[in-house]
C-alpha cells in the first residue's frame, strides 16, 4: 500500500512537470538580454577602436591610455613613436592609443617661433 501511494505521488509530479523546452526559456531569455546589454556593444566599441588604430596617420595628437599626450612622428606596424616634447620622442605599443585628439601642423608651429 505504501510503495502505491509513492507511485501515485510521482505520476502526479510528472504530470505537473513542464516541459524540457520551457525550462530552458529562462536561461534563454538571460542570453538574449545578456548579449543585448554587454556583449554586442563591447564588439561595437571594439570595431570602432581597431578601425582608429588603423586610421592612425603622422602628425596626429593622440591620447594613450596612460594620459600621455604626443604627436604620431612614425608608425609601425605594433609600434608607433610619439614626439611628447620639442624633440623627446618615445615608442609605444599601437595598441596604446585611446583616442585621437586633432591633427598637429607642424607648418604653423615654425610660423608661430
């Protein structure tokens, strides 16, 4: 009479179960909002920061992640050198770069002396 009652319970469980598909709708639902909110903008922001790298050219003023500020004197293909002073150049990584602030001409800094 027990082991009755027990098999009673269990197929009264499994009929109230849902289904495997509407279990998994939760966890769903958490990556389609997850991807939305993080994921897809990160690869927006990434495409759009390889896209500056790539447009990088002389005479930029550029901003490096450290805060240092120079003018793009060379580029490489990983390494770029940045003049931070009259003459104080210094090498960096390309991947440095934050973002670009203006073009420097070098023509109306001689005109200025």
């Amino acid at each position: 009479m027990i082991a009755t009652a027990w098999a009673q319970d269990a197929g009264a469980a499994a009929a109230g179960a849902p289904s495997p598909a509407l279990q998994l709708l939760p966890f769903a639902l958490v990556f389609v909002v997850f991807y939305v909110l993080v994921i897809r903008p990160e690869q927006k922001k990434r495409q759009q920061q390889q896209k500056m790298l790539g447009d990088l050219k002389r005479n930029d003023v550029v901003v490096l992640a450290s805060g240092l500020h120079g003018r793009v004197m060379a580029l490489g293909d990983d390494v770029i050198t940045l003049e931070i002073a009259p003459r104080v150049q210094v090498q960096c990584d390309r991947s440095a770069v934050q973002r670009i602030v203006g073009v420097d001409d070098p023509e109306k800094e001689r005109q200025r002396s």
